[in-house]
C-alpha cells in the first residue's frame, strides 16, 4: 500500500464505521443544515489555529502519509477533513446513543 493515502484510508475508514448510525433518531445526513452550524465554525477556528502552529513551525506534517494536496495557507488537505470527518463521526454517535437511551427509558 502507498502510504501517502493512509491519512484519508483512516478518515474513510471512520467515516464507514459510523455511517450506520444514522439509521438512530433524526440523523446527521439527514439535517445536513444543522450539522454544518454546529460543525463549521469549530472547524474553522481548528483550522486557523492549525495554520498558526504550522507558520510558528511548532508542528508539522510528515509528507509521506499525505498526498500533497494542500489548501491555503499549506495545510494538508487531510487535515482539513480531519476537521469535518471526525465531528462528523462524533455527531453520528452521540446521535445513536442519545436515541438508544432515549428508547431504553421508555421500556
């Protein structure tokens, strides 16, 4: 396997873990909307922060596990998705447990 897809094969494969989770409650997808209030303006202060510690060199990425795509201000583009992709995941699970709670109190 080439490595420099390892990054996005982890993010995929997060992705995939959680997606059947959707099927719980009113779902993420489904609100798409609401999942983008709630998920941009964190993204976003992550990723100024990221180019910050980038510029100060306090932090760096190792290019072999990316594949060279970056967006300004050179910020690997798998880590742009890591800020969407993640959250993602973690609405998508706190969304199923929620509704499963929800369902096991009413019992």
């Amino acid at each position: 396997m080439n490595d420099r897809w390892q990054y996005l094969i982890v993010l995929g494969f997060c992705l995939a873990v959680t997606a059947p989770l959707e099927i719980f409650g009113n779902g993420v997808y489904r609100q798409a909307r609401r999942a983008l209030r709630a998920l941009l303006p964190v993204a976003a202060l992550f990723l100024v922060w990221d180019a910050v510690a980038i510029a100060a060199k306090v932090w760096t990425y190792d290019g072999k596990y990316l594949t060279g795509i970056e967006m300004p201000p050179h910020i690997p583009i798998e880590e742009v998705l890591f800020f969407v992709v993640i959250p993602v995941c973690g609405l998508l699970t706190y969304n199923a447990v929620s509704t499963i709670l929800d369902w096991s109190r009413r019992r």
